[in-house]
C-alpha cells in the first residue's frame, strides 16, 4: 500500500538537507512547504501540474487551509521567547505546535483529495518533479535553491 500523502511529504522532509532548505525558502521567500513538497512528490510519480491545477486548488480552499498553518507558526515563534523562561508558556507552545502539525496534515489530507492518486505512468521523473516545483515556487526563485529538494527525491 502506498503511504498517504503526508507521510510522503514528511519522509522527504526528513532527508538531508531538506528541512533546512524548506524553511530558507519559506521564511525567506514565503515558499509554502506543503504544497511545494506535495507538487514535487506528485511530478515525480508522473503527474504534472499545469497552472490552471494550481489555480483550481487555490480557488478551492488551498490558500485559507495554509494560512491557518502559517498563523499557528507564526504564534508558536512568538511564544519562543516566553517559553524560555515559563513553564507555562513552554507548554502553551508544545501545544500549538502539535496544532500546527494538525493543521497541516488536515491540508495535506484535503489536498490528496483533490489530487487523487498519481497517475504513477513515469515513476522517477525528475523532469516532472521540477516543473512542478518550478510551478509552485515561481520563476523568480534561483534553481539552486530547489535544487537539494530534487536530489533529495533522487536519494
């Protein structure tokens, strides 16, 4: 049985190096994650995304189910500082951590909904797998940058 979507995304996160490069590239340059790991992972089963995909799930709820991801990091960093020193506090921040964690598997879930299951044809694509990311992070991003992400899924 192939593992969902999420647990995909999140082996690929765990490889070398993509973790840090994922948050360079969300914090620097406001890549989303999820999405940009879900249309990697989805190019390199064989299934290209065209803008109008992109456009479809953003219409359809993508972009509200992120930003509530995004708001939970976002107070999860704010309380860093605080936590240091307050029990409390470090607790409150382990707890909106594991809120975080749910809302991006939420996102994630409802976005292999909308996907579907790959259509598998050409497993390995690295050509598909780019283009994809490509997609997703805008031309205005370096390809050096996305490159660890490819090799990661080569590894």
């Amino acid at each position: 049985m192939t593992p969902n979507l999420f647990a995909r995304i999140s082996e690929l996160y765990a490889r070398p190096g993509v973790a840090e490069r994922c948050l360079l590239l969300q914090d620097e340059f406001g890549l989303d994650v999820s999405l940009a790991l879900s249309a990697a992972l989805d190019g390199w089963a064989g299934r290209a995304w065209a803008a109008a995909d992109l456009a479809r799930l953003r219409a359809d709820g993508w972009d509200e189910r992120a930003r509530i991801a995004r708001a939970l990091r976002r107070a999860r960093e704010l309380a860093k500082p605080l936590a240091a020193t307050d029990a409390g506090m470090a607790d409150l921040r382990r707890k909106i951590l594991q809120a975080e964690l749910q809302a991006e598997r939420l996102a994630v879930d409802w976005l292999a909904g909308r996907l579907g299951p790959p259509a598998d044809h050409d497993p390995g694509s690295a050509a598909t797998a780019a283009a994809n990311l490509r997609l997703i992070a805008g031309e205005a991003l370096p390809q050096t940058l996305l490159d660890p992400i490819l090799a990661a899924l080569r590894g």
